[in-house]
C-alpha cells in the first residue's frame, strides 16, 4: 500500500486529501471544521484528522506527505520584478517568503495534528509547484489518457498566475508561464474590490451581478488587461497593486481571510470612486461587473485557442480559482475548439491537496494506475444515530421514514412548497451542494428565489440559484447539452421554459447546472424524479445548506440552520422533521 496525504497550507481554503494507491479516498477542506471561517488558511489539522479517520489509517502509515507549494520555483521571475520595482517589489517578495515559512517540519506539524509523537511520522516530504498541483488535480482525476491540454488560472501562486501544459499517459509537461505581476485573476479580484465585493472568494457575486449591467466600459478593461497574438495577458502598469501583498492568507480582527487591496488609484480616473460595502449598487457597478466579465472571457478565450495552439487536443483539463467562472466554462465548449473539458469538483485552492496528491503518486511513487474521479462525495459522513437524535434535538414534529420512501416523502413536501434542508451520506467535496448538504426547493415558484435570498441565505437579492437536472432531461430544458456534474457551467435554458422556471432562471436566462446521472448520486436522483412525477419538471433548485458560513458538516451544524431560518423542513438521513405549522404535510408524506 501506497499512503499519500496531500496537503494546502499556509493559504487560503487549506485543506488535506488521503490517496491510497493511486485513488481519492477521502478530501476535507479545513472550513468546515472548528472556527468553522470561510477559506480558512490554518494549518488544516482537523481536515488531516478527517480524512486519515476516513482512511482508516494513522500519520505514521503515510509514504508521502504532498504540499502545493514549491517555493523554490520562479525565482528569476521574482528576483527580476525586485530589480524593476526596487521600492514595491521587495513587499511581494517577502509576502511569499512569509508564506513558505510554514512549511518547514511538515512531517512534525502532520504528527502533532494527527496525535503522534513527531518522530514516528517517516513520510517523505514532497512540494509540488502551485500551478501544477492545480492541473493535476483535474488531469489525474480525468478520464482522459491520451494527449490533453492542461491549464491552469488563478490569481497567484508561487509567483506564478498561469500555466500551460501537455498531458500525456501519466506525464504532465508545462509548456509555458505567466509570471507576476500579469494575473487574469487578479484583474477580475480588482473589478470586485472597487465596486464593494472586497472580502475573499466574492468573485462568484459579480458574475451574477453582470447581467444586470450593460458592458459600457470595454475600451477601458481592454486597456487594463491586453492581449496580442504571441502572448497570453498582461496588466497595465501603475493599474493593480500586487506590490501590496495580493492575497495575504492572513487573518482579519473579524476572522476574516485578509485582502489587500489590488486596485490603485488610477481606477478613480476611469470610474469614480469606488464603492463601499453596503452602499446601493448603481448601474455603474453593474456596467463594470458586465465589462469585467465580458473582458475575462474575452481574455480567457484568447487563452484556450493560444492553448490549442501549442497543444492540439480535442481534450482539455484544468483548474484554478479562475475555473469557477461558470458562464466561461459554457462558452469554452462553444467558442474554441476543444470539445471536451474535465473539471473536478474543488477546482479553487482546496483542491490543490489532490492535485499535490497525485502528481506524487504519478512522479515520485511511479504509480501507473489512473484514477477517474466522477462523484465530489469524498468528505466525512455521520452516523444514523447522530441524526436521529439531532433530529429528535429540535422538538418539532418529526417522523422516521422507512429507506425507500424518503424520496418520495420529500419530493411531496417540495411540491407543496416548502423549502428543504437535505442532509444525506457523505459531504460533497468542493464549494458546491451537489445534493448532500443541500436546501431545495420547487424551482416553478415565482417567489422562491426572494423568499430563500432574504429569509434563509439573507445574502443581496440579486444572486441566483441553481438547478440540478436528471442528465437524460438537459437538452429539453438547456440550449447547450452539458454534462456537469460538479455545477461549473452557466447555460441558458430554452425560452419556452424560463418563465415556467422563475426561480432558477437568472435575468440572462440562464442557470448555473448540475446535471447529475443515477449511479453518481442515486437517492438525490431518486428524488429529483419523484418531484418530476408530480410536477412534470424533473428539476429542483438547489443552493448550499449554511446562512454566511461554510456548508454544514455535522447533523447538528444543519439542525442549527434549521432552526435559526426560515427553513420549512429538514431530512437527516431517514428522519425528517418540519416546523410546527406544517406538521400536517409530515403526516401526509
């Protein structure tokens, strides 16, 4: 047996992953444990505990021990932006030494995290650069063999904001950079910042925000970020701070991930003042947030097709925080000539562990073994008996369903209107509900959409939710027919079914989707078709289950939500329970 722990630390979304011969066996993002803080950048000692108790096994069984960092490479690259920048650039450069500093003793951290004498831990240590963790994570995780591109964006990491690679049998060969301080994601984390989304991870509400804009701005984000035929990106100069630090991986006094901030003052002159948080979104904000979005496809495309050019495969993988950018991954399908894409589920920086992970096992254990990753239910389940009494914890009426009727029981609830808390097996690996801590509801309601934003998520009315779909069903209900299983592509529906479906249908007529085959996730298909049944639309909003937190993990974590929202119901397991005014429904599931 071959034990691999693979590890992000020391940045933002740390997060651990056990692979056992060549294959995922349990991945946890450390978010969801303790402090329980979004993107949390702690050592993940509870993540580790997570996944070797998944695993079966102790730190002292571990072979290799995988980080996603590598200092050691880019050094040019850094040492020639302190030549150019002698006043700034030293700031970055020790903001990344700053961060390396965390990685000495692995071994010993991995044994005090794990409960084991620090001498007992033999593993060998093994850092693998940013960028190529991050196309690992989806090459190594693919079911593709033969040649394929491999990409990977982001903002930064180990001084780098881009790769290219080609990918080959076992083998992944960058074939180029895009070093500091030229960062597509970085461009897009500035537009967030000046229009007030200036906490970690906010990126995902301004591409909601930007069909409500108009793209007025074009000249101007052209300016900031510029292409040309024989390169991939570059920023303007004196625009984007990154001399500041960029994205710090420090905490905040409200245990928030700190941000610098990344635009400069150059932006005023183009825009105006930026806005602050929690003042009203004007249609300017929306102009920038549609221009920024428009201008990052535009970029991204130009990417692809240079991608394409130096690595001609009908195939392509890839990852980064850049990847999540759904509306994107539609139209890679559409506008370049790949024709087939694999993301895995965490394809932001919690998913660098697998990637460090198994680029090991390929390069450094010389497994031959491919791994094909086709479900995101690789986190920590709980027992029936925690749900039961979580269940039983919250003295509403409640009722123990027999296995094969809680998708029938829920799916009537649904139907009637109710918005569900869907708590089930293992948690979904990643930042997406993928139908195991998940709140649902009837997507043909008009009103769902505010009645979910403003009294269970309390978040801005303008953000959308999301629908899964039978996978046989998609092309009747969605002008692109995707397979996403993992919710990474923005498509639009058909027009004759968005006013039917008002509450996952955005302003653009688009939803964000999750299409989800029977042998992925059975009991969730289950349930999806017996709401079909009823409603004749094989279809279910889904949104994560959490209220500004990380997704629930424990029975009791979802029991809370519950209770402190405006949930109708919630389903543990077999034991489903509503708040009192609905006890009647109960009776009747």
């Amino acid at each position: 047996m071959t034990a691999i722990l693979g590890l992000n630390l020391n940045h933002p979304d740390a997060s651990a992953a056990l692979i056992i011969d060549g294959k995922v066996v349990a991945a946890s993002a450390e978010e969801r444990f303790g402090k329980r803080i979004k993107h949390d950048p702690s050592f993940p000692q509870q993540a580790i505990q997570s996944v070797l108790a998944m695993g079966g096994i102790s730190s002292k069984d571990l072979d290799f021990i995988s980080v996603a960092r590598d200092p050691s490479q880019n050094r040019a690259a850094q040492v020639s932006y302190v030549l150019r920048h002698p006043l700034t650039g030293g700031k970055a450069a020790l903001e990344h030494i700053r961060r390396a500093q965390g990685e000495l003793s692995i071994s010993e951290q991995v044994a005090e995290a794990s409960g084991q004498a620090p001498d007992t831990v033999k593993a060998k240590v093994v850092n693998v650069e940013h960028h190529l963790s991050h196309i690992a994570s989806s090459y190594y995780c693919s079911p593709f063999d033969g040649l394929t591109a491999g990409f990977s964006y982001d903002g930064s990491g180990d001084f780098t904001s881009a790769m290219a690679a080609r990918c080959e049998g076992t083998r992944i060969d960058v074939v180029d950079r895009v070093n500091l301080p030229n960062s597509l994601g970085f461009f897009y984390t500035a537009c967030c910042q000046f229009i007030g989304f200036a906490e970690y991870g906010e990126e995902y509400k301004v591409m909601g925000l930007a069909p409500y804009g108009v793209d007025s701005f074009a000249d101007v984000m052209r300016e900031l970020v510029q292409t040309r035929p024989d390169s991939w990106f570059r920023l303007a100069e004196g625009f984007f701070g990154m001399h500041r630090g960029g994205e710090s991986g420090k905490m905040d006094e409200r245990n928030h991930v700190e941000m610098l901030r990344l635009f400069t003052d150059k932006w005023i002159e183009k825009f105006g003042s930026p806005r602050q948080r929690g003042q009203e979104l004007t249609q300017r904000d929306k102009d920038i947030a549609r221009s920024c979005q428009v201008r990052f496809e535009e970029v991204a495309v130009h990417c692809f097709n240079k991608l394409h050019d130096q690595v001609p495969s009908k195939q392509v993988v890839y990852a980064g925080g850049c990847a999540l950018n759904g509306v994107m991954n539609a139209r890679l399908l559409r506008d370049t000539p790949f024709q087939q894409a694999y993301m895995q589920p965490a394809s932001s920086d919690d998913g660098l562990c697998i990637g460090a992970g198994m680029w090991t096992w390929h390069n450094v254990a010389g497994g031959r073994e491919r791994f094909h990753m086709t479900h995101a239910y690789w986190g920590p389940a709980h027992s029936d008996e925690a749900m039961r009494r979580a269940a039983e914890s919250a003295q509403n009426p409640m009722r123990e369903l027999a296995p094969g009727n809680v998708a029938k029981a829920v799916a009537s609830l649904l139907h009637a209107g109710l918005v569900v808390g869907w708590y089930q097996g293992r948690s979904e690996w990643g930042p997406r509900a993928l139908g195991n801590r998940s709140i649902l509801a009837d997507p043909t309601r008009a009103n769902m959409k505010d009645v979910i934003n403003a009294k269970i998520k309390r978040r801005e009315g303008f953000r959308p939710f999301a629908p899964t779909i039978l996978q046989p069903a998609v092309s009747t209900y969605f002008e692109q027919d995707v397979f996403s299983p993992f919710m990474m592509h923005v498509v639009k529906l058909r027009p004759e079914w968005r006013e039917k479906l008002p509450a996952i249908t955005h302003v653009d007529g688009t939803g964000r989707l999750q299409s989800i085959a029977r042998d992925t996730n059975r009991l969730y298909y289950e349930l999806i078709d017996c709401f079909g049944q009823l409603s004749g639309i094989p279809i279910v909003l889904n949104t994560s289950f959490n209220e500004n937190e990380p997704i629930v993990d424990t029975p009791e974590q979802a029991m809370s939500c519950f209770l402190r929202t405006g949930l109708d119901a919630i389903c543990l397991g077999r034991y489903l329970v509503v708040k009192g005014e609905h006890a009647k429904l109960l009776s009747d599931a």
